[in-house]
C-alpha cells in the first residue's frame, strides 16, 4: 500500500478532527500535533519546491520540532541540516 493522495488526504483530516477534539489541553494537543509530523514530513518531500502550501507546511513542522525539542531529522540529519535543505 503507498501513501497517494487520497491516503494522505484521510490521514491529515483525521489529525485535523483530533487536534481540535484535543480542545483547551496544550499537552494532548502537543502529542497530535507530533503525531502529525510524518504526514507533514511526506507533504514536504512530494510537493514541488516552488508549491506555495510547501512553505506553510515547512513552517509549521519546523515551528512545531522547535517547541517540541525535537533536534534530529532521522538518524544522521540534524534539523539545522533539514531546514537548510528543505530551503531550497
């Protein structure tokens, strides 16, 4: 089974409904929004670099690893490295 677009776009609204029934709980709300990483991740690498909701997408999982603490993109990327690449 491959992850297309309409598998991603399932998997993104089910994240979507279960960031907003997380509510006023910052804790559950951080573990979803973590949870959403690899879509977001995959979003990222399938859109065109040019692709204006690329950016927005970047944005928000880099914000997102920062507040988490999150410092390594898989085992040899360190997120500096990914958000210097991902620039491009």
């Amino acid at each position: 089974m491959s992850l297309g677009p309409e598998l991603m776009a399932r998997h993104k609204a089910l994240l979507e409904q279960a960031e907003k029934l997380a509510g006023d709980d910052p804790d559950l709300l951080l573990r979803v929004q973590i949870a959403h990483l690899p879509v977001q991740t995959t979003q990222i690498a399938l859109l065109p670099t040019d692709d204006p909701k690329r950016a927005g997408v970047l944005k928000r999982y880099l914000a997102l690893v920062a507040k988490a603490g999150i410092r390594r993109y898989g085992e040899w990327t360190s997120m500096d490295q990914f958000r210097a690449s991902a620039a491009k």
